[in-house]
C-alpha cells in the first residue's frame, strides 16, 4: 500500500512514513471504541462539566488510537532508532491517571496500573536490542493483564482503559517490534570491531 510522507510534527504519532490503510485503522479503532465506551456506559461522564468530558474522551481516545499506532513499522521504527525519543515519550505516559482525575473515578487504581506500566515499559525499553525483551514484555503485560480484572469494584470503562493503556505503552510502544534497534545495535557492534 502507499506510503505517505507523515509532517515532522506527526512524527511522534505515525512516524515518518505511514500507509492510508494503516491511519485510516488507526483513527477508527481509536473513534470506535471511544464512541462504543461512551455509549455503553453514559454515566462516564454524568454531571461534569462539558470540557472535563471532552478532555477525557480525547485522552481515551489517544489511549485506545496509540495503542495500534505503536504496531505499526512506522510508528515501531521511529522510536527504535530514537533511544531519547522513546524515553521521553514513556516518562511523559500520564494519560491514565489524567482521565481518572477527569472522570473522578478510579484514581488509585489508576496510580497504581500506571506505575506498573512506566515501570515495566522502562525495563523493557532497557532490554532493547537483546532477545528476552519480547519475553519480558509479554511476561510484564500478561501479569499486568491478568491482575487489574481482579481490582475490587473497577469501573467496567476503566477497566477497558487501564488495560489498552498497558497495551499501548508497556508492550505496543516500548518494544522494538521489527527489530530495527536491534539491527542497529548489531551495525554499530560490528564497527566497534573493526
């Protein structure tokens, strides 16, 4: 499919280069799902006020829309080959938190899940260029997965966003999907010998 050349200040979303089809399922996971979460479970946003609403379905949204960016080559790519990009991007991660506070709901558990995720998520970034990282993730993630279900009295919509925020930044985002780190590493090992 064809690629399109992304603008420098869309690079930290889709890279530099990103297929039509690949947005396109971008935006749409992240639309759907928001709009399907909203209209499951209404009382989301009950009596608050309407920016505190907005604000929250944005950041949901850029939970639920990154989370499948962070699979794309483009998207993996970018940041294998940006070491300060990646680490950057994993500390400023507080979405979680922002829209728990936004929604007054759920705020410890939020803490919690999203200590779990940048903690992890910077162990994994750390195991960068070595095979056991995507062991390490999917070990991380499947224990991260596995508990927060079990968090007594969990808002259902919670629930759905703690789990994809874990998703996008713990194993989508801070794994090197298609190797390119590695092969990086290896390049530059390689020139060390010589």
């Amino acid at each position: 499919m064809k690629q399109l050349r992304i603008p420098a200040f869309l690079h930290d979303v889709f890279g530099e280069k990103q297929s039509i089809g690949s947005i396109l399922a971008i935006l749409l996971f992240g639309g759907i799902l928001t709009t399907a979460l909203y209209w499951s479970f209404p009382e989301l946003t009950n009596q608050l006020p309407v920016w505190r609403s907005a604000l929250a379905l944005l950041l949901i949204f850029d939970i639920f829309a990154g989370c499948i960016a962070n699979f794309t080559a483009s998207t993996s790519n970018f940041y294998a080959a940006r070491k300060t990009n990646r680490i950057v991007f994993i500390t400023i991660h507080f979405h979680l938190v922002l829209v728990a506070l936004l929604l007054r709901t759920d705020i410890g558990y939020s803490l919690g899940v999203w200590a779990y995720t940048i903690i992890g998520a910077f162990i994994v970034n750390a195991l960068i260029g070595k095979h056991s990282q995507l062991f390490v993730a999917g070990l991380l993630l499947s224990i991260g997965l596995g508990s927060i279900p079990m968090l007594p009295g969990i808002t259902p919509y919670m629930l759905i966003v703690c789990i994809l925020f874990m998703l996008k930044v713990l194993f989508g985002f801070a794994v090197d999907h298609y190797g390119i780190a590695k092969h990086n590493t290896d390049e530059e090992a390689s020139i060390g010998e010589k």
